[in-house]
C-alpha cells in the first residue's frame, strides 16, 4: 500500500511545515533524538511507532532501523552529552533533532538554557551529526499552551528559539521541520474556541493520540517519504440562474468563467461542476465554480482585473442570485 493511502486512513490534516529531503534509502537508520514528547513518542501510539508502522506497511522490505532517543527533561546541553552514546553509536544515516520546550520551560525555575547556548548548542549538534556521516532533520519546539493568538505565557520565548532554529537551520543547510507553524496553522483552524489543551496535547505540550499522528505526518513529510502540502485558498462561486437564461448562454458564461485561468495569472487552478446533489438542499444553485490562488495577494488581484471585471458584466441580467465563499485549505 503506498503511503499517501496509509495517510487518508490516518485521518490527520495536512499543514505546511517542512522542506523535505530525498526519501530514505533501504537499510537506512534513523534516530529520533529529543527529550519526553520524542520519548513517549516511542510508546504504542508515539508518533515514533506512527512513523514505523506506516513505513512498514508502505515499504516492508525496507529494512529501514528507526530508533528512538527522547528523555524526558532534556534540554540542548544534555543531548550535546549523550550525542556519541544514545545516537552516533547507532552509525545513523539521518537524525531528527526535536528540542526546545524545556530549554523555554524550564527558564520559569531557572533551569532554561540562554538564547546563545541554544544556538551554539544546535550548531554543535548539527556539526557532530554531519561529521559522522549523517543528514540532519532540525524541528522548532511546537507548543507550551494551545492557544494560536499568542497569549501563552511563554509564547514569546518559544518564539524566539523558535527564531534561533531557523536561523541555525538556514545558515547550516540544514533541513528544517518548523513545527512551531505547523502546530500554530493547525490551531488557528481547529482551536478557534483557543482551548489551553486538548487538541493536540493533553497538557500543552505533550502530544495526545491527535498530535502524535500529526506530527508523524510531518516527520514523513520532512524525511521526504510523503510530498509537502501547500496551503491554498479557494474561492467558491454559486450560481443561480434565471429561468430565462437560455442554455448558450449558460455555455458563453461557463467557457469565459475558464478561460479566466487563461487571462489571469494569479488563477492556480479552476473547476466547474452542475449540481446533481440528491438531498435537495440546493436552494437552487445549479451551477459551482471554484478558483484556487495561492496567496491572497493573488486573489486581489484576480478581483479588480479587467477579465474579471468584463466577465462580471457578461452575467448582467442572468443571474437571479450569486453566492460566494472563501476559504484555506491544504493540497
């Protein structure tokens, strides 16, 4: 069974994140290093387990070796110590680095770790890696608290070191997993009551079943063995018609609503279907349309452009009734 198939079943929804690497290699090994959330991420449904058991049911001859190197309390420095024990021994061909909450956490009983040695810690852990042959995956922290509007009380600090791991990541050619904006995309969709956990943590920081399988997602995406989804917007167009409107020019409008794809540049992609829904519920809207752009700045532009605005004109005096409906989604 593929991959992408595993993950339909796995019902987690897809956020940006990640800039991939290549696929693993048969008879790769890779070690998870990070502190409770990587450590329980090894338990029955660990996002460590989730990462192996679809990789086992997509490729089962892979003799891919994934292991686990999470304890719970660890901050840079302690995995800067037990590097050469609990991962390089192993001979890894790949390394995931998830660190960072209790580097910010522990700060509230003076037991954090400083901006600097944050970063000089990341660098060390990258170069030691690399100089033992292997690529290197660095995650942001993700949450201490689940709400996305930023008032957690150490959202300020996580945002900082989340800061500290792009930058290593960028300036070491490093493959970033910014978790951190993935956790927060998925909340701002899904925690819109701005719940302090439950969604994706049981306590706000530690994954629940939800958050493990998401963030094993993520970690696929980053290992390259799924593609990387992109967030899109979608602009729905309903029509309804007035009775009079004759079936060429039903046609005249359809084939000039596509060929806004043509003229406008921003337009990502276009569809168009009639309803043949059986729930009666159309309210009678026959006929849906949707645009996707990428940006809104596309869609902004889609607006006011003159095609747009000569097609808009075509519909004088067709159209009873017009219904429009925007919204993100991921592809």
């Amino acid at each position: 069974m593929r991959i992408a198939g595993i993950l339909l079943m796995m019902a987690t929804s897809l956020w940006c994140g990640a800039t991939a690497q290549a696929g693993l290699k048969d008879g790769e090994t890779i070690v998870f290093l990070g502190d409770s959330i990587t450590q329980a991420g090894a338990g029955e449904t660990g996002y460590i387990t989730v990462f192996r058991q679809t990789l086992e049911k997509a490729r089962p001859n892979s003799g891919i070796k994934i292991i686990g190197a999470g304890i719970s309390g660890n901050r840079v420095p302690n995995l800067e110590a037990r590097l050469d024990q609990d991962v390089l021994s192993h001979k890894p061909n790949v390394v995931v680095i998830y660190i960072g909450i209790n580097d910010v956490w522990h700060s509230k009983n003076g037991r954090g770790t400083s901006a600097a040695d944050y970063e000089q810690g990341l660098r060390n852990l990258v170069k030691r890696c690399r100089d033992a042959g292997a690529r290197v995956i660095l995650a942001t922290p993700s949450v201490i608290g689940e709400k996305h509007d930023g008032s957690n009380e150490l959202d300020g600090m996580l945002e900082q070191y989340s800061a500290i791991s792009r930058k290593v990541a960028t300036e070491t050619e490093t493959t970033l997993l910014d978790l951190r904006a993935a956790f927060l995309n998925y909340l701002r969709e899904y925690n819109t009551a701005g719940q302090e956990q439950g969604v994706l943590t049981t306590d706000g920081v530690h994954l629940n079943d939800a958050g493990n399988r998401f963030v094993a997602v993520r970690m696929l995406e980053a290992t390259g063995e799924v593609p990387v989804k992109k967030r899109v917007l979608r602009h729905i167009v309903l029509f309804k018609y007035k009775p009079e409107t004759t079936a060429a020019q039903l046609d005249e409008i359809n084939r000039a609503f596509q060929d806004l794809k043509r003229r406008i540049p921003e337009v990502r992609d276009f569809e168009r279907g009639i309803n043949n829904s059986p729930e009666g519920l159309d309210k009678g809207f026959t006929h849906g349309y949707q645009i996707t752009f990428e940006t809104e700045e596309d869609r902004a532009a889609y607006l006011p452009h003159p095609a747009h605005k000569e097609f808009v004109e075509m519909l004088g005096g067709k159209l009873e009734e017009p219904f429009v409906f925007d919204y993100w989604t991921v592809e």
